[in-house]
C-alpha cells in the first residue's frame, strides 16, 4: 500500500465509526482549546510529496503544525473562480467542481520553513472529510506525473534544437492532507475538519488555462496539449492556475481533471453512428451523442498552439484519434 492508500482506509474506518453514533471531531476535542490563540494542524498524508512533478511540502506525517499566520490576500481570490455559479454550470456535477473552498496564506512555526503555505479548506462542513480531500489530492497526484513527462520531453527536445540553456519547467504544489487538533476559529476552521496545505509562498495565483478567455503562455499551453496527447484524448487537464517564476517555470496550485464519460456496453448497443463535428463517426446514445467531455473542453481552453505542440503533435489531431470511436481504448468496429 501507498500512505495515500492506508491514509483512504484510516478515513473509511472513521466514517463507519460515525455511522454508529461517533463523530471524528469527538477524538480530537480532548486536546482542543477554543479560548486558546493556537491553530493546530496535524499532517495526515503526504504522498504527493513522492511525486516526480511534485514540488514537495518537506512535511512528515504525524508531524504537529502550529500556524502562526493566517491571512486573506486578494491575490488568492482566483483560486474561487472554479466554484461561481456562472463557472459550476458549465463543468460536470462533481465534487472536484462544484465543491467550494476557501483558501488562506499561512505561515507555520518551523524554522527551517519561513516561506508560507495556502491553506485550503471546504466551505461545507460535510465536505471537510479525509475522502473529499482524498480526491483533490489525486488530481495533483496524476496533473505532477504529466508535469514529470512534459519536463523530460520538452528537455530532450531542447537538446535536439542544440538549445543549452536553463529549460523552463512545470510543477505542482504537493497538496498535504492535515486535520484541525486545535483551533481559535471555529467557526471557519473547526476540530476535526480535514484540510490542505499547499507549499506555495506566492500571494497571487494567475489562471493560465480556465475558460478560454486568459492570456496565452505558451509554457502552460503546451503542457496542456501534451497532457491531453498523453493520455489519448482519455484526460484533459482544467484550472491550470499558479505563479510563473524569475526563471520562467510554473508552479501549479490545485489544478483539475476532466476525465471522459464512461461508455457502457448497453449505451453501445442502443446507440446509432453519426458523424461529429470532427468529421468522424461517433456514437448515439439513448438520450442522444456520447460525446467525451474531455474533447468538448479541448479546443475551447487550447485556441491554438505553442511551437513545442507542433513537435509532438504536429496536426493537433492525436487527441481525438487515439481512443476509440465511442471514447474507449478499444476498437468497437464502428468506422466512418
């Protein structure tokens, strides 16, 4: 097992004890003191720090936090964008989009850590839970190993061009899954609420691919694309949001996945074959196309490419050739 797998068992074992009449709140409120000025977090996983891609927390599990500064900057108010309700109706009904969380810069008592932290924090108290987080850590988890492959290809590419200088690169801020021991807050940070610490210092996030409608950096564009290349038109990566540093490189802050539909055998057998707005034979469900979300997004966020897409991808086509007809790895024996 993985600590992120054992960490999963631990948070199912804590939801039965719930169902019979236990709250996990119940286990931490003997050492909790409201009236006290002390924020206490304890460090639950940290597998994402394992990740290639990853820029680690340097967090240890079981390791105890005492935040000695917790503040709103403006500058982290993009971080929210995701959740406003003219946002939330054009992405999938599910907890990764529609979850709404609030996000504050802290500072933590470590001396060897002055740089700060986001901590991020569901709004709704039932989705402050170690599964829920579970969740938006495997989105970093996946987003950091396509950071590792985009970083090895777009070095070994530099080479070949007889570039030698320093190669901008992409990382992902490890999400760190903590649970409030102590706190002098409540009612926004209550005991027993599950949490994230990002290991991001920056007082500002930027959205570098959200709607469409941000700037075009290329870095960012071309990790996009070859993110969506990689996994066959299967994943496209969403909410690419962070900071681009003195160097060029860009460190990513809860980025999302959009992941295509799951087409059952049943679907298939009812279905009809149309062609796409691609050109190309789709399937008919019962309730009308099977259209994989994924590839919906794809030209939307991506208008056009970078140089290094041309690269790997040179006729933008690879994204919607590589999985089935019907949005399956397989050969279904539909054809145009």
């Amino acid at each position: 097992w993985t600590s992120l797998d054992f960490w999963r068992s631990t948070a199912t074992m804590g939801a039965a004890l719930s169902h019979c009449g236990f709250r996990t709140e119940h286990f931490s409120l003997g050492v909790a003191d409201v009236d006290s000025e002390e924020l206490i977090l304890e460090v639950l996983s940290t597998a994402a720090d394992q990740s290639q891609g990853a820029r680690p927390s340097r967090l240890k599990e079981a390791q105890m936090l005492q935040v000695v500064s917790l503040k709103s900057p403006p500058g982290l108010e993009p971080l929210g964008f995701r959740y406003r309700d003219e946002v939330r109706s054009l992405w999938p009904d599910e907890y990764r989009f529609q979850a709404s969380k609030r996000a504050w810069q802290v500072h933590v008592a470590q001396p060897d850590r002055p740089e700060g932290f986001v901590l991020q924090m569901a709004s709704r108290r039932e989705e402050r839970t170690a599964d829920a987080v579970a969740l938006d850590m495997e989105d970093s988890l996946k987003v950091s190993s396509y950071a590792h492959r985009f970083n090895l290809y777009s070095r070994e590419h530099a080479r070949e061009a007889g570039f030698v200088d320093h190669i901008p690169k992409i990382e992902v801020a490890a999400p760190v899954a903590c649970r409030v021991v102590k706190t002098y807050l409540p009612a926004l940070l209550p005991v027993g609420a599950v949490c994230m610490l990002f290991p991001y210092a920056d007082k500002e996030v930027k959205k570098f691919v959200f709607d469409g409608t941000e700037d075009f950096l290329e870095l960012s564009q071309a990790f996009f694309h070859h993110a969506a290349f990689s996994s066959g038109g299967k994943e496209v990566l969403c909410d690419l949001q962070g900071v681009e540093e003195e160097d060029g490189s860009l460190l990513l802050i809860d980025p999302c996945i959009l992941r295509g539909n799951k087409v059952t055998l049943g679907n298939l057998m009812k279905g009809a074959v149309r062609e796409d707005n691609y050109g190309e034979a789709a399937c008919l469900g019962p309730l009308g196309p099977v259209v994989s979300p994924a590839l919906q997004k794809f030209d939307v966020l991506h208008p056009k490419c970078a140089p290094l897409c041309k690269a790997f991808d040179p006729h933008r086509s690879s994204v919607k050739s590589k999985v089935g007809v019907c949005g399956l790895d397989i050969s279904c024996g539909l054809a145009k």
